[in-house]
C-alpha cells in the first residue's frame, strides 16, 4: 500500500467454489448490526460492466464519455472508463474513490499481492479434489483462517469455522479492537435489532450431543451427526445415457453400414465382444458392450433389417457415462449438520446406504401461561380465550421433527408455575412458553424465573413480536415469547426457529429470502424491523410477486393463516408504494 487508508483494510482470499461470496453475504449483515459502516473493494478478472446496452448512460459512453456519473435518490455510482492497454488500478488508488467518513471497515476481495491483512477461506474437500496449495503459510498477510474443517497449522494463526460467520465476526471485532463483550445494543431505545438478538442467543449455544443410528425410511428431516462418503462408484459400470446404437468410433470415418449383431438392456448386459463394423441396439442404462466406445440415438440412425446408417457428425464417447462420473468412491456425499430431504435419501439408497447416524431428536417442552386461557372442549367464561398459541407452536415444532412434550396450560399460580418450570426443565433441552414476558407485567413469571434460572427479557426491534425472555433453567435453554399469538409466531420463526436449528446440529441456519415485486402499498412506520404478512402469487404475466394479507395488526391470527411469506421490511424504512422490490421470506423457507 503506497499510502495508509484511514479505515481498517481486510481483504478475504479463497479459491472459486469456496464460497467467499455466500460468506461476505451473511457477514455484512451481523457487522452492521454490530453499528459499522462497511465498504467492500472487489477485483476482477473480467471485462466488468455494471451497465446495461440500451440505457442512456451505456450509450454515452459508447460514444466517447470518459466519466459517466449516474445519482439517484437512492444511489449514485461513477464509472470511470481506462485506456487500451493501461494498467489495471491498484487498491491505492480505488481507495481513493471511498469517503473514510462512510464507513469504519473495507473488505476487500482480490488483490491477493496487496499487503493487506486477510483471511483465507478453505473448504478441505476442494483442495484435496483440485490439488490446490493454500496461500497459508507462505502469505505472511493471512491473519486467520476460516475452514470447513480442522487443519494442522505451520505457524500459530486463528481456525475459524466456515460454516459459523457469527464466530468469524467475533474474530474480525477483535482484530479492530472493538468490544466483543458488549451487551448493551448501540442505540438509546432500549431495543436491540433481530440480528442481534439471534447473534447473541447463537454465542451462547452448543449443538446437543447424542447421536442414534436409524434406517433410510426414518431419518427424513434428521440431521446427519456424521458425513457421509461413497462405498462405491456411481455408475459402477460404463453404460448408456440415451436409447440408440452402441458402436466403435472409427466406424464413424468408413460411411459404411454397419450390423447390428444384439441388444444390450438395463440390466440384461449384450454378451461377446463387438467387432469393427458391428453395432448393438442398446437401451439407457445398460450397460456398454465391450469394443464400444459411443453411443449414437436412434433418432440419427436408419435401420433396415441388421443394417445401420449413421446420419451426422458424432465424437467418439458420445451418450456414455463412465464409472464414477457421478460419485465416485471414497468421495464425500453428504455433510454432517445437513437435514436430510427426499432427494438425499434417494441419493443415499442409490449407493447402497441402509442406515446413517444422525443426532438424537431435540427434546422441548411447552406450555402456555394465563388464567384468561381455555382449553379446547371448555365453555369460555367472562373475558377468556381459547389457548390459540399451543396449538400454533404445536404445528411450528412438529416441522422440526423435535421430540414436544405439551405441558398444557399454566395457570396464574406461583406453586403450579414453579412446578411447571422445573418439570419442563427436568425432561428436556429448551423450555418455550407463551405469555408474561412482557415489560411491566404484575405476574409471577418473572419472577419464578429469576428464582429458579439465568433469564434475560429483552426488547427487539421488531414487529410485531417486540418482547422475549431468553435464558437457562438448569441446563436447558429457556425461550418466552409474547402472549399475542401473531406475535409469538414471528418471534419463533425469526429468533426460535433457528437457533433450535443450530441446537439440532445443523449446518446451516439462515432462512432464505427472495427480492420480489409488491403489488400492494405497505404501510410502516420507521423504527422497527417489520415482518408484514404477505401472500406469494403469480400475476396475469405470470411474473412472481408479493401482496399483503390487508390489516396487519398483531392480533389479526387470520393474516397468519392466509400468508405464505413474511414481507421483511427494515427498521429504517418507511411507507412501501406499490412496485417497489422488497425482500420476501417464504414460509416454507423457514
């Protein structure tokens, strides 16, 4: 660097496929909430173009501008066009471009001969299929590495876990100097952001110990407690992947007819060898006669009796699958930490897998807590309710394939509420319950919990869902959500939900969202991170886009039974108009 930038530089090195991309992703969002400012600095290779042909500004430059600066309410970027043949710039010099006032960190991707501290991404199995060399130890400027895997290290350095970007932020926080103990969120309100909250909770956690082994029609949806590689190759055998003729690839340069001396089928393989100026009738999957070496479709031939013409141009190897060209042995298939889904259990009986070895099921007891609540079968009496929450939370945990015990309902009575709490702690890994963690409220929730357990109540900025009580009773893990049914939904999907995720060992707990169209105007106020009902819908374009549900008052349990998304809109925004692109998280994403 010929001149110190005035913010921390960290540069991230790793080889295409490793992931970097989907790392830097889910990092920036758990650093901003961390209240940084982050730029981001990335080299290519390519001739990059972050223009359109057709649009003013593409045409423009065409036509000779040097510089186009294009602004907008929400963005502006200047493109700056160089001259055949010049050099390609330097960091130092694109640095330059950047206002230190705007941010506190720069992540930068690329320029490996810079001397920038940096962190090396390594997925194990990459290097090892690739025989590629790591840039440690020979790159004095790698501070840490961050691995799929654990490694034996020349020379003291930092192994982070790929797969964990709240512990590589932990480790970036550091390196700043920055305070990685602090709890206090970084704003005046009392409330702490969701990303927060679900970083904390994450911190805190270790994935239950405990594995069983069970049979290919048991474990859909079980987590994988060991990875899996492959006994054998897939194909095991050279075979056909189309119906047609096998042949021997320099008949194709005699234009002659050739005999068609068999038929090979799935299966049932043709016997013999084939001789020059033979061919044999074989089907997919069967497997490859000796002497062939391509397979021709029956689409580009012409038969007459056992005499065959071979229509076009055709390679020698065409429509074969070699051994092993899927899976090939002692390959890794599938993860420890992946939730095993019906393609994966097909997957796994195509290689003679009967049986894996995936963790024990979570254990979580439940209970909701108020004398305003009636079970089901009961008549309602003056100002009660029917229990909606347990029977929500019932349907939300059987999804995880958790081992729930449903304790019911709780009334308002300290003995019975302490009694609640210690059997519930008594039987399982997480305690939930439904009711009484909000602020101010005169019951003896708080109050048995901070008597028999380590709890923290918390204010998120979200809506709806703002109040949570997280902690230990004994050695389980206890979460409170909101009494408001709706409310006590989105905490779980959004806070819950995935650190039972991380608690059943799985590798990746982050939900997934989409970017869509709404064709609704969305009312919100700034402040909190809003997580609106919304239904996905084709329209007459069949274009994917997003509505709102209608009123979206906590309440409102009917919205969460007509959505099939939560539109997530953040805290800082106000009023969406309609048309305007948000961000969409699926429930079945969740």
């Amino acid at each position: 660097m010929d001149k110190p930038f005035a913010r921390p530089l960290l540069g991230f090195a790793a080889y295409s496929g490793t992931g970097k991309t989907t790392l830097l992703e889910k990092l920036l969002p758990l650093l901003r909430a961390q209240g940084l400012q982050v730029s981001y600095i990335k080299h290519s290779h390519h001739k990059v173009d972050i223009d359109k042909p057709g649009k003013d500004s593409y045409r423009l430059r065409q036509a000779g501008a040097s510089q186009v600066l294009l602004a907008s309410a929400k963005r502006w970027a200047l493109m700056q066009e160089t001259t055949e043949g010049s050099d390609e710039p330097r960091l130092a010099e694109l640095l330059q471009q950047l206002d230190p006032s705007q941010c506190d960190l720069v992540l930068v991707e690329g320029f490996k001969h810079e001397s920038i501290p940096r962190i090396e991404c390594q997925r194990q199995t990459l290097m090892q299929q690739h025989g590629r060399p790591a840039f440690y130890p020979d790159d004095q400027h790698v501070i840490a590495l961050a691995t799929d895997s654990p490694i034996q290290t020349q020379r003291p350095i930092p192994c982070l876990d790929l797969n964990q970007p709240p512990e590589i932020v932990q480790f970036i926080l550091r390196w700043m100097g920055r305070d990685t103990t602090r709890k206090e969120p970084m704003n005046n309100d009392g409330l702490i952001s969701v990303a927060e909250a679900q970083q904390r909770i994450r911190d805190s956690l270790e994935a239950i110990s405990g594995f069983e082994r069970c049979s290919l029609q048991d474990a859909y949806g079980r987590v994988l407690a060991e990875a899996v590689t492959s006994p054998i190759n897939v194909p095991g055998y050279v075979n056909s992947a189309m119906d047609g003729y096998a042949i021997n690839a320099d008949d194709l340069a005699k234009q002659t007819a050739l005999t068609v001396v068999g038929q090979a089928l799935a299966g049932v393989p043709f016997e013999g060898e084939v001789k020059p100026g033979q061919a044999v009738r074989i089907m997919t999957g069967a497997m490859l006669p000796t002497g062939c070496d391509t397979v021709v479709m029956q689409e580009q031939t012409m038969r007459e009796g056992d005499s065959l013409q071979i229509q076009g141009e055709h390679r020698m190897g065409a429509n074969v699958r070699q051994i092993g060209e899927d899976i090939a042995a002692n390959s890794p298939v599938l993860p420890a930490g992946r939730r095993l889904q019906a393609a994966d259990l097909g997957l796994l009986a195509s290689l003679g897998i009967a049986e894996v070895a995936v963790r024990r099921r979570l254990r979580v007891a439940s209970f909701s807590t108020g004398d305003e609540l009636c079970s089901l079968g009961q008549a309602l009496g003056p100002g009660q309710i029917y229990d909606s929450n347990r029977y929500a939370l019932y349907g939300l945990l059987r999804e995880m394939d958790v081992e729930h015990h449903d304790m019911g309902v709780i009334r308002d009575d300290p003995t019975a509420i302490r009694e609640a709490f210690k059997g519930a702690a008594a039987i399982a890994d997480v305690v939930i319950t439904s009711g009484g963690v909000s602020v101010g409220d005169a019951d003896y929730v708080k109050q048995i919990l901070d008597e028999l357990g380590e709890i923290g109540f918390w204010r998120i900025r979200m809506k709806p869902g703002k109040p949570l009580a997280f902690g230990r009773l004994g050695q389980a893990l206890f979460f409170g959500l909101p009494g408001n049914p709706v409310s006590s939904m989105a905490t779980f999907q959004q806070i819950v939900k995935p650190s039972l995720r991380h608690l059943q060992g799985e590798i990746d707990t982050t939900a997934s969202s989409l970017k869509l169209r709404t064709v609704s105007r969305l009312k919100k106020r700034p402040g909190r991170a809003d997580y609106q009902r919304g239904i996905l819908e084709n329209d007459a374009e069949g274009e994917l886009v997003v509505r709102s549900t209608g009123p979206q008052g906590s309440h409102i349990l009917s919205s969460m039974s007509q959505a099939n998304c939560f539109i997530v809109l953040p805290a800082e925004c106000g009023d969406v108009e309609e048309g305007a692109i948000v961000e969409v998280q699926p429930f079945s994403m969740l």
